[in-house]
C-alpha cells in the first residue's frame, strides 16, 4: 500500500515539473549511466567485503558462490521489499548461516547493520558541512536529526552484541539464552576487526557519495564536490523519512524537489528530480542484474553435502 502511495505522488510530481523536461534530462545524462551503475555495485561489493572481514576465519567456510548469492539477495531485498535493510540484513545472515554458522551469520549481519547506521552517521555530519553553506535551514535540521538518529541506534546495535548474553536474561528472551551467549562469544572474537570492517563501509558510503557527484555532472554539466554533499544529504534525508518505502518511493524524488535551491537547481526543477530518478533507475537496474544472476548462479552445496563429498 505505501508503494502505490509512493508512486502515485512521484507520478503527481514528475506532472507538476514537467514529464517532458524530465526524459530530456535523463536521456541527456545517458553517458554518464554505466559509471553511475558501476559505483553503484561498488558499494554493494564493499559492504559485502566489510561481512567478510569482520567474520574473520569464519569467512573461510563461506564458498564464494553462497557470498555471492548473499550479498546479490541482500540488494534485491533491500530495493523491492518494504523491509529496510534491517530486513535485508535477515535474508544475507539466512543465506550465510549454514556455511559459517547460525551465531556468526547473526553477529556479522548485526554489525554490517550497526557500521552502516554508524558511517550514515558519519557522512551525514560531513554533509552537514555542506547544507549549512546553502543557508537550507530545514534541510540542516533534518540532516542533523539524521546524523543523530543513526548515531543512537548504530551504538545501540553495537552495545546489544557487546551484550547479547546479559540481555537474554530478560524473562522474554530466556529461551534465546544459549543463542545469546554464542552472538557474544563470536563478537567478542570479532573485536580487532571491527575497524577494518567499519573502514570498509565507510568506504561503500564514499563510493555512494561519489555517485551522487557523478548523477550531478550528469544533469547539470558541471562536476562539484560541495553539490556532490549536498545531494547526497538530501538522498539520506529521504531515505530516512522513506526507509519503510520499497526503494523510497516518490520520498526521495519529493525531496530533491523540495531542496533544489540546495542544489542550485531551483530554477531547473525538472533537473531536481532528475538527480532523485537516475538513482532510482540505477538501483533497479542493478537490482534487476542481480536478481538475474541469482538464477544463473548455481547454489552452493550444503555443508553436509560438502562433508559427505570430502569423505
């Protein structure tokens, strides 16, 4: 229901900006489309990497195909389902688990969702350098709100690993107990990678960055590292407000509307939310590619059957 909503208003605002402003600008910016898709597997690749890292030895069990198939489920989750990533983090760690382990699967999955909040956090402060030049008060505020928002529920994602044995002593969590105990076990053994893994998804959310500079060359001619920030403080703030939208879904769009004196594009709307639509359509299109390699990649053996095949 939310994704016909969402819909319905990106129709309703590509109408108010001008449908055929709009396609001009996007079949302008066609040159630019492949580099925008390749930074946007970029990200993915390196989030997918920071799991791998922070999993340490455990990664070693994990064949390259069932990685593969996680991190490639993870996106598509991620962009069609109204589940978040949180949700899409579930379906990666469901992938992973029976390869490395139920516990470690749940520690990585929980930590790459705590670095994420953490580095959104981070790029949004640096964001925030950004939108005060532009004397966009409501956009600061709600870029701040961002950054403090992420910042409380990475820590207390991270806090609730670092903890997960004591908090399974609450009454309802009693029969998680052992499952408990096993998370805080393998975070605890995780502890000197955490930097290196963070330092990875600080570095997807770099690439993301540089995407946004490049989907703003592509619509406006001119390559800018301060509306290169900008846009991409906008694309947090609607992602953040949208976050339970399939792909934030008309959020987004509304949002580089709203903000394109931010931009510099107030007097090119159309151009506005262009910037919001070449995202969109390289994160469907990366989904699609995904989706479609799922089905070409054949599955990973179970464990048991990798055992049996040893024997």
């Amino acid at each position: 229901m939310l994704l016909v909503f969402g819909a319905a208003a990106l129709v309703l605002l590509v109408r108010s900006v001008g449908p055929a402003l709009v396609l001009r600008t996007l079949l302008e910016a066609g040159p630019y489309f492949p580099l925008i898709l390749i930074l946007d597997l970029g990200w993915v690749v390196f989030e997918g990497l920071a799991l791998l890292w922070v999993l340490g030895a455990e990664a070693k069990r994990l064949p390259f195909r069932a990685w593969l198939q996680g991190t490639l489920a993870h996106y598509v989750t991620m962009t069609v389902l109204p589940v978040g990533r949180a949700g899409a983090e579930v379906v990666r760690a469901a992938v992973f688990g029976p390869y490395v382990g139920k516990a470690e699967a749940a520690m990585g999955a929980a930590f790459i969702e705590s670095g994420t909040l953490i580095g959104n956090t981070m790029i949004s402060l640096l964001c925030l350098t950004a939108v005060l030049q532009t004397g966009e008060q409501s956009l600061s505020l709600l870029l701040a709100g961002n950054a403090a928002v992420t910042l409380a529920l990475g820590v207390l994602v991270y806090l609730g690993l670092s903890r997960a044995g004591g908090l399974t002593k609450l009454r309802l969590l009693q029969r998680f107990a052992p499952f408990g105990q096993d998370i805080r076990r393998v975070f605890d053994r995780s502890r000197p990678r955490h930097l290196i893994a963070l330092m990875g998804i600080t570095v997807a959310r770099t690439l993301q960055t540089l995407q946004y500079g490049v989907i703003i060359l592509a619509v406006s001619g001119v390559f800018s590292f301060h509306r290169m920030l900008v846009a991409q403080g906008i694309h947090l703030v609607g992602a953040g407000l949208g976050d339970m939208i399939p792909n934030q879904v008309g959020v987004t769009e509304g949002a580089y509307r709203v903000f394109a004196g931010a931009l510099g594009l107030a007097k090119s709307p159309d151009k506005a939310v262009a910037v919001a639509l070449l995202a969109r359509l390289s994160a469907l299109g990366v989904a699609t590619l995904c989706s479609v390699l799922l089905q070409i990649v054949p599955k990973a053996a179970p464990v048991a059957a990798c055992v049996a095949d040893d024997a």
